[in-house]
C-alpha cells in the first residue's frame, strides 16, 4: 500500500534566488512550509534547493504559489521529477 500511495505523490526540486541578505528570514518561511520536506544551501546561481513532495498537482500549485508570496524571493525554478532511474 505504501508503495502505491508514493507513485500518486508528485515530487519537485525547487531551485530559490534570495535578494540581499534575507537568506535567514526566508528559510524561516520556507520551514513553515510543510510539503517542502528537504531545503538545501547551494552555490552558483541559486540559493537554496528545495524538495517538494505533494499528494496532488492541485496541493503542488498551492505551495509554488505560497513560495512565491515569500518576501525576498527573487526568482525560482521548478522542475517535477517524472521518475527515478
């Protein structure tokens, strides 16, 4: 059952431009945020790395919307994983 309930999640890495120096107050929100379930610092272009795991697309375009309303965000890239190899 487990492993059927894991195919109909649809699962994200969200990559996060921060503005100035509002990386922590970001974090904060984005923790506050409960289906993005792993946030990672990183160097280049982005900020943070962010993976998201919801139950449907519906659920998944309330979080991008909720993450875009976060002060601070400057811009973010989205890409749904399709599937593992």
């Amino acid at each position: 059952m487990h492993e059927a309930l894991d195919k109909e999640t649809v699962k994200a890495m969200m990559m996060i431009e921060v503005t100035g120096k509002s990386t922590s107050q970001v974090i904060r929100k984005l923790r506050g945020i409960p289906q993005l379930i792993k946030l990672h610092t990183t160097n280049g272009a982005w900020d943070l790395v962010g993976e998201i795991h919801t139950t449907s697309l519906r659920e998944f375009d309330e979080v991008l919307r909720q993450v875009r309303e976060i002060d601070g965000i400057l811009n973010s890239e989205t890409s749904v994983l399709l599937s593992s190899l």
